[in-house]
C-alpha cells in the first residue's frame, strides 16, 4: 500500500492555492494534494487520510453526501442497554448523570 494518497475531492485540482501550483515556467497547472497516510493517529481509519483539508471534505460532502447516505442508509434505530441513570451531584446547578452500559 502506498504511503501517499491523492485528496478525494474530485475538484481538488481546481482550488487556487499555491501549494497546488505544479510545472515549468510556461506550464503550470493547478493539482490534486498529496496526502500523507496515516498523518494523524497513527494506522487508525481517518478521514484525513482522504482529504487536504475541510474546504475538500465539505465541498465532497456537499457533492455525494446524499448518495453515501442512501448507499448506508439506516432503516431502524440502534439501542443500547443501559442501568437507570442516576445524579452524580444532585445538590449541584449543574448535575452529572452516570449512564452506564449493562453488560449484555
């Protein structure tokens, strides 16, 4: 697997900026940004590891979001068991609720 991947907004290459200028005098073009893999945490699964920067993943997003929606749509609430919650501090303004898992 490469260590590079190229930024998956298909209009990447059209933003002007100057770190996407490519080309010999005469010659210049506007690219797609390289993307260091695993830039952040690691080997972890990241989004960054698809997109320069949030103008790319927004304008992606706006672009197919629909269609990844509809491609992983959700047909029925998901639940979790919990206890009944409870006041960590009620005597507080600002009470903490303990919501814990069971252990199903």
């Amino acid at each position: 697997m490469s260590d590079y991947n190229w930024c998956h907004n298909p209009d990447c290459h059209t933003i002007a900026t100057v770190s996407r200028i490519r080309g010999s005098k005469g010659n210049k073009v506007l690219r797609t940004v390289k993307i260091k893999a695993n830039r952040y945490n690691g080997y972890q699964p990241n989004i960054w590891n698809y997109f320069c920067n949030n103008n790319c993943l927004f304008q992606f997003l706006n672009k197919f979001g629909q269609e990844i929606a509809n491609t992983y749509s959700v047909k029925q609430p998901s639940e979790t068991p919990i206890k009944d919650p409870y006041k960590t501090n009620p005597d507080s303004h600002y009470p903490q609720w303990n919501i814990e898992r069971t252990n199903e």
